[in-house]
C-alpha cells in the first residue's frame, strides 16, 4: 500500500545556495506549473535565477550529480506548490541541510521522504567552508543523529523535529497509508461534526 | 476551561493522535483547482482508490484561465489540456466543479466564502498557500502541497502537527485612506516574513471587530506571507449575517441552530496564548512593499530604509531587494514611476475592493505611461460590479475590465508583466518574477493605493486624494 521506504542515511555530494528567503517561485518559476504531471520539471529547477547569473550554482558543471543542497535561512517560502521539491528531487536533491525553512515547503519535503535538516548559523558556515574545502566530498547525512559528516573535516550537528524524523526513519512518512487505516474513527469524527449533514435535526 | 477557537476547532476534527506525534485531522472543506490537483488525481488512481468525502471536496478554475477572451478551447493548449484534466477528474469522481459554464467560477478563496462553502469552527484545506483567507469566517484553513491533495481525496484527512498559537491583537480605528490591506502588511513589516513560523495566528482586537467580513479576507488572506501557518479572526453576528442565505450555508429551518454552534466556537474569554503581539491601528498608514518580500514595506509618507538601519540578519536580503529593483536606500517610495496597475486577485478582488477603487477613479483618467486593469475575484463580482456600473467607471478612466481569474496575480496565464515593468498591484507577493517577467518589479498596496497611483502614474498618498 505504501510508496514509503526507510530514510536512514543519504550519501551524495553538495551543492551550496546561497542566501536567505529562497522562495518557491525562484525554486519553480510558476509558467512550469503549467502541466498536468511532475515529469521534467528537474530540468527548470531555479530557471529565471540560473537565466540571470551565470554563476549560480545550479548552472556549475562541478554540481551535476550532486544530491545534498545547503542553503540558508527560510528556504521554501511562498507558495505551497510541491512542484518545488518535485522539481528539486527530479534534478536529484534527496536532502536539504539549512538555517530554516518555510513550513509547507518542509511538510511537502517530508511527504515525499526528503529530509530537511536545520542548521545553526554558526555550524552552517563551518560545514559550507568544510564543503569548499573538499570539493568533490560524498557527505553522510545520518537522519538518526540529525548530523552531517564530511570525510576529513568532521561532523556537524543539525536538527530535525521529532516527528518527521520518526516517520523517515521508519519508512512511515508517506502519511497515506497511516490515515487509511483508521476509516471507522474518520467516519465518527465526520458524523459527530453538525457541519457535514448541514445542521439538520 | 476556557478555550480559543483554535483548540476548539482542532479537538472537534481529532480523528486520532499518530505515532509520529502529529494528528490526524479530518478535514471539513477540500476545494481544488487545476494547478495543484491533476497529480494528487494520478497518485490516487494509481494506488487504486477513490474520493472518500465527493460531496466535501469543490473544485474551480483560476490559475491559468485567460481573463481576456474565455471562449473554448483555450489559445493556451496547456491550460486548456489541465482544464480538461480538471473536468474530467471532477466528472470520474462525482465532484462539484465550479466551471465557466456554471456562471459561479473565480478564484477559489473568493467563490468558497461568496458560495457559504466557507463556514465558521470547520478545518479547510487546499493546494494553495493562500487558503488562511478562509479564516476570515473562524475556520482552520490551510495551504497544503500535492500530495495532501491526494490524502485529503482519500481520506478527507491531513496529518498535522498542531502549531503554537499567537494572537495579534490591533485596537483602535483605521485613518481614512488605511485599509485592511494596510494593516496586514503593517504586521508582516513588524513581525517579519518569518516570524509567523510555528504559529497560527488568531487576529483579535477592535480593529478586527469593526472590520468588514471582506476586510477580515484580506487580513487572513496574508498570514501566511508573514509565515503562519493559519490565521483566524472569531466568528461573530457579522459572521452569521453574511452566510445567512448563501447557497451552500444552511437552510432557513436550521440556521439558527447552525449560528449558535458557529459563535460558540469563538474563543472563550481567558483562553490562554502561547505569544501575543499588539499593533495600535492608529499609527497604520498606507503601505508600500519596496523589496522583494511582503515584509519589505514603508508606510507611503516614509522612505526605504537605510541597509545599515536593517537588522544584521536582513542585511544581505536588504541589498538584494535594492539591487534587484533598482532602488535607493532612503530614497522616498512616493513618487516611484510606476507602468502597470493591478486590482484583482484573492487578496483584494472582491466587491468592496472595487467599489472603493471605483470612487477614486471616477472622472479621472489614468496616467498615459500606465497599463491599468481591474480583474474581479470571480464571475458573481464581475456581475455585481457590472450591475452597480462600476466596469464603466473603470472603462471610461482608462482601465481594462477583464474576466474572473488570478490574472497577473502570478501570471500563469497570458497576463504579464514585460521586462523591468513596475507594477503598483493589490496581491499578496512580490517575489522576483513573480507577475509573468523574471526581472518584472511588484509594488504590493491597497486597492485604493493602486488606483491613486495609476492616476498619478507614480506612487502616491492616496490620502491627498480624497
Ligand atoms: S489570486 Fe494569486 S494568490 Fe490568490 S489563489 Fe490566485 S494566484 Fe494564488
């Protein structure tokens, strides 16, 4: 029944973002929403900022491939679209390490198993020198720890709420197939509110 | 014990505490469009289930539906292939579609309330971040992504961690020239684009109480820019009047029943908050978005403020916003030139939002350097405002009159701006590129400020208009 599979520890190179309030225009440019699947939408993944700096580090050869993204404060804010992390997990982001993010953005993440770790700023900017540092480095998300290790330059602490992080790590953070289970306890709480037969007697 | 509406709402739609901590919650009203839905339909016929609540779950069009000619098929093959989808998911499923052939379609945080879908003490939810509008009546609305739109047709519930709760609290009566809009970017200018985060927001106070159930839409429509999660305002006699007679509110022989429910949902006295926060509504005044999030905003008598005046954490989003739309630090917002003027979407769409523009610009004319539109939240308030004469006045002033829709709100339909335009508009985001040009510029303000400006082809105080 469920699509979901244990998130325990994501390996992959990083591609740091820079700055704060990201917002999910920028991640998915709303003309690309404009379509009735997710397919190919990896391909326009940050399109207008990618079209106007030459420098972002979308369009850096050396970031192809890479699978943990490090960005900044408030990261996902503004529309609910879940064409953003669609979009970011068809480029092939599978986890996110920063300083906040917007609460949809994260909620849409966690629904399809993609780990958000939040990030203090302190520890962010030692983990963003640690990535320049060693380009190329496969880093080891550890969902249990809430840590991110860097071979050869350590280990560094993040958080990730109590609850997403139990349901990544067992495999339950599709909420789907949860909320079936309870179809009698639905039916009660929708026959005991007076709103759903229209406050009859 | 006393209670807020908040925790009332939330214990009424308990369906049963989940092993990751969150609840799950059943959700009284699912409304969809065509953006947000067509996948969610996928993934549950792919797992080979149905809508479990039909009848609970309503559907529009408005993101992508032209506001020019709305003659079928679309000029936009891509709209009309996901209008399609929409109709068809709609059809398969048994649920209510609000098409254009029904006459009743708009913006769907405008049609939920004018239909009386939209009720007090219920949760609401929909794949779209500005669904707190709903609040405006008591209820727990909220935004939600795709693959809650596929939860909520299968199970009509969200799994949800209960956020904090803060009320904001206004007292006081608003200036003349000072609307809802400008209260609500006055909190998001205070509290910041973030500082709603964890939190539902229960908007309370006699600014609030005094305000008009289309006022208290526009508040609640913003919660989320200053990162809410939700936000309400109690059900009152306002409240009632407004449902008393809707199409899908009660009917005669059981509103009064359903009224006293409803006002007994608001929160008790002595319900108890996690944080408060007050604003006095007297030092509201017009308000302008210089920058490039709703929190980045003066009052219109006020200049942009200086970077080094900026916290140090808003410093480098500070100097992008500058950079990007090509302003000064303490240069005045009054007088910016402004090319585009925009009066519509689900923030200030409504009847009074016209109605108030149309005062302002009745005999006069539109700056000629200004392209200007007004677009109504949906087809009932293209007929109403038709019917009171208010598309001549906005005609015969030098505006456009376009169909229902989200129009330029996000331009995700043929409604654009072109390369470095400026808009003066009345939605709720001014995000780079968010009005159709990826180096387009969005002045966010009051309806009667954008009219102001679209005379005056600049920004400008409004107050000197009257
Ligand atoms: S009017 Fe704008 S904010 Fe409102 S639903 Fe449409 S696109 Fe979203």
């Amino acid at each position: 029944m469920s699509n979901s599979s244990k998130v325990q520890k994501i390996q992959g190179r990083a591609v740091v973002l820079r700055g704060n309030d990201i917002d999910t225009d920028r991640i998915i440019p709303a003309r690309f929403l404009r379509c009735v699947t997710f397919d190919g939408l990896g391909d326009h993944a940050f399109e207008d900022d990618r079209l106007q700096d030459p420098n972002h580090a979308f369009n850096q050869g050396a970031n192809a491939g890479a699978s943990v993204l490090v960005v900044d404060d408030n990261f996902g804010c503004g529309s609910s679209r879940e064409h953003a992390p669609q979009a970011l997990n068809r480029w092939g982001i599978r986890a996110l390490v920063g300083g906040s993010f917007a609460e949809i953005f994260f909620g849409n993440c966690v629904a399809l198993g993609i780990p958000c770790l939040k990030m203090g700023a302190e520890e962010r900017t030692r983990l963003m020198a640690a990535i320049k540092a060693n380009p190329g480095a496969e880093l080891e998300i550890d969902i249990a720890s809430a840590s991110v290790t860097v071979p050869g330059a350590g280990s560094f602490q993040g958080e990730i709420p109590a609850g997403p992080q139990r349901q990544l790590l067992d495999g339950t953070w599709d909420a789907l197939a949860v909320l079936l289970e309870s179809a009698s306890q639905i039916d009660a709480v929708a026959s005991a509110l007076p709103y759903t037969h229209r406050f009859q007697a | 014990m006393a209670a807020s509406l908040f925790d009332k709402v939330w214990e009424a739609h308990t369906v049963r505490e989940l092993p990751s901590g969150q609840t799950q919650l059943f959700i009284g009203l699912h409304l969809i469009h065509e953006v947000t839905s067509p996948q969610a339909f996928q993934m549950l016929e792919e797992r080979g289930l149905k809508v479990r609540f039909p009848d609970r779950t309503f559907a529009t069009l408005d993101h992508i539906v032209p506001t020019g000619s709305q003659v079928r098929p679309f000029a936009d093959a891509l709209a009309e292939e996901m209008t399609q989808h929409l109709h068809a998911n709609c059809q398969k499923h048994g649920i209510r579609f609000f098409d254009l052939a029904s006459g009743l379609q708009g913006i769907v945080h405008v049609i939920g309330p004018e239909q009386g879908l939209t009720q007090p003490g219920m949760t609401i939810a929909c794949g779209d971040s500005h669904t707190s509008t709903h609040g405006a009546f008591g209820a727990i609305a909220f935004g939600i992504g795709t693959t809650q739109v596929r939860d909520v047709l299968a199970t009509q519930c969200l799994a949800m961690a209960k956020p904090r709760l803060r009320q904001v609290r206004v007292d006081g009566d608003l200036a003349a020239g000072v609307y809802a809009k400008d209260v609500i970017l006055a909190i998001i200018q205070r509290l910041g684009v973030k500082g709603g985060v964890g939190y539902a927001y229960e908007y309370a106070g006699t600014t609030f109480d005094r305000m008009s159930i289309e006022e208290r839409l526009t508040v609640c429509n913003m919660s989320i820019e200053g990162g809410a999660r939700c936000g309400y305002v109690n059900p009152d006699q306002k409240t009632v009047d407004y449902l008393r007679g809707r199409p899908h509110a009660p009917g005669d022989a059981d509103f009064d029943r359903a009224a006293k429910w409803w006002l007994g949902m608001a929160s008790d006295q002595g319900a108890t908050y996690d944080d408060l926060f007050r604003m006095d509504a007297g030092a509201v005044e017009p308000m302008v978005t210089w920058g490039i999030n709703p929190g980045q905003s003066v009052g219109v008598s006020q200049k942009i403020p200086r970077t080094a005046e900026v916290e140090d954490d808003s410093r480098a989003g500070h100097l992008e916003a500058l950079e990007f739309m090509d302003f000064k630090e303490g240069q005045p917002i009054s007088g910016v030139p402004i090319d585009v003027a925009f009066i519509g979407s689900c923030t200030n769409g409504r009847m009074s939002d016209l109605e108030i523009a149309a005062d302002l610009v009745r005999g006069r004319k539109v700056h000629p350097r200004v392209k200007a539109m007004v677009v109504p939240g949906s087809m009932l308030v293209a007929i109403e405002a038709q019917k009171r004469g208010l598309d001549k006045v906005f005609q015969e002033a030098g505006f456009e009159w376009r169909a229902a829709g989200c129009s330029m709100c996000l331009a995700m339909n043929p409604d654009k701006l072109q390369g470095r335009e400026i808009c003066a508009s009345s939605s709720n985001r001014n995000f780079k590129g968010r009005q159709g040009s990826p180096t387009g510029r969005t002045l966010l303000m009051s309806p009667a400020m954008v009219a102001a400006a679209a005379i005056a082809g600049e920004v400008t105080d409004v107050r000197e208009m009257f």
